[in-house]
C-alpha cells in the first residue's frame, strides 16, 4: 500500500474521531416545580414587606455539555397563580390596576446569553414580559452543576435575586403618605431558587 495513501486514511480517521470527540451536544432539561420557588417582595409603608409567590409556573433549559454560558432559559409564569397568604390582598393585585390576569395571564422570562464578569461571576440577560410590555433585563445568577442528584437524576440548580421597576411595565398605582413617601414601593424584588431535571 502507498505510504502516502496510508499517512492520509490515518489522518482523515484521527480527525473524524477528535471531531466526535468535542462535538457541542445540547442538553434538554426541564425545570422540576415541585423543586422550584418564584417569589417577590415589595416594600410598604417604608417599615415592612409584602412577600409573595407565584405556584404555577412552566420552564425549559438548555447547556452545551458543562459550558455555563451556553445556559439558556424559558419561563412563564401563570398569574393568577399569585400567593401573598392573604386572600383579600391577592384578589387585589390580580385586578385590574395592578397585574390584571384577566386579561394578562402570563409573565414570560426568555433568556438571550449569560456573560462572565470580571469578578468570576455570571450575569444573566433576556427579555422579561409582563402585561404585554418587554424590556431587556440583566441579574447576577448562580449556577449549580450539572450534578447528580440523590435519585440519580442529572440536575442544575439556578439561583437569582434582582429588581424590577413596576411602573416600568405600567403597574402604577401608588398613593403618597404625609410624609411624602410612597406607599408602596416601585421597586419589586424578585427571588428565584429552580432545579431542572436533563429530559
């Protein structure tokens, strides 16, 4: 056989294994809401908080392998799932004036890249929806694994805390104290602690 020839088939088969070897494989996972928690908090009276969660809640999310920046996300939120303990209060902010699920049953989050800082951190960014209006938002995230769990499920745990403005997405109302402060707060602080199972 040409040596030649030989050098050549040997090579093309080292190339085609190295390339199987790193392809890019993208995995599926589901987020476990059993495992899940979406909560709020908004400040009142300048001297407390209203906390809240949200119960219903359907999510997706994708990895590269184990590259945390190729991590994306999907979420909605069903609205009228919304949990504040309190009845009274919770049909009020189901209303009209304040989150309206009549008429605006979703929030959607959907992740468009996650960014390495300089401090060794991620910072996630995507498009957040909510009444119908989308703004680009950006929240520091910690990403945990993929692991496996103790049912010998592959998981990824996702942690997140930031910030909305309300007015932001036309949830306005507010009444000023005689002290001249709101209310309530225009800021919402949103909590996220998720688990997503590999499909």
């Amino acid at each position: 056989m040409n040596t030649k020839f030989l050098i050549t088939v040997i090579s093309i088969v080292i190339v085609s294994v190295i390339h199987i070897s790193f392809k890019t494989i993208t995995d599926q996972y589901t987020l476990d809401t059993g495992h899940t928690f979406v909560g709020f908090d908004v400040e009142r009276f300048m001297v407390g908080e209203v906390s809240g969660r949200f119960n219903e809640f359907t999510g997706n999310v994708t990895m590269e392998n184990e590259d945390v920046t190729s991590l994306k996300v999907e979420v909605i939120i069903q609205t009228n799932s919304l949990d504040t303990n309190n009845e009274i209060r919770d049909g009020h902010l189901k209303g009209k004036i304040w989150l309206d699920v009549e008429n605006h049953p979703e929030i959607k989050f959907t992740s468009s890249n996650i960014i390495k800082n300089n401090n060794g951190n991620y910072v996630m960014e995507g498009s957040f929806t909510l009444k119908e209006v989308t703004k680009t938002i950006k929240f520091p995230i910690e990403i945990l694994g993929p692991f496996m769990d103790p049912t010998k499920k592959m998981t990824v745990g996702i942690k997140a805390d930031f910030e909305i403005d309300r007015f932001d997405y036309g949830i306005k109302f507010n009444k000023k104290m005689d002290n001249g402060s709101f209310f309530i707060d225009n800021k919402v602080k949103i909590k996220i602690r998720a688990l997503a199972y590999k499909n």
